[in-house]
C-alpha cells in the first residue's frame, strides 16, 4: 500500500485537497450556525468576515482538487 502511495502522487495531492475542502467548508457552516444562532450584528459581521477569508483558499482547493483528479485519471490510462 505504501508503495502505491509513493508512486501515485496525484492520488495524495486529490485525497488532501478534497479532505481540506471539506473541512474548511465544514467549519464555514459551523460558524454561520453559531451566527445565526447569537443572532447579533456582530456574530453576523463575523460570519461575513469569516466567509470573505475563506473563499479564496476554498477555491484554490477546488482548482486543485480537479486538476490532481484529472492527472489521477490521466495516469491510471
């Protein structure tokens, strides 16, 4: 198994990023319920900060999420 890893380098990259992905999203909605619930100007300002910092890093993983998907299947061929 090791060894699989080592010779498949997109397969790590894909897992790691998607992995991310999710936990950064995850956390984004956990915030935002937290806001919601306060229910103050400032917990929704902070929910609002809070989505602004995360979105650019959210798309970065996407972008390369799909591309080291894309190598995996390329490579697999």
């Amino acid at each position: 198994m090791r060894e699989r890893l080592r010779t498949n380098p997109f397969g790590v990259v894909a897992a790691a990023s998607v992995t991310l992905l999710c936990v950064l999203v995850a956390g984004a909605g956990a915030v935002a319920v937290i806001a919601r619930s306060v229910n103050s100007w400032r917990s929704l300002f902070l929910m609002e900060q809070t989505m602004a910092l995360l979105l650019p890093a959210v798309q970065v993983l996407m972008v390369v999420g799909l591309v080291a998907s894309v190598g995996l299947v390329l490579r697999i061929r």
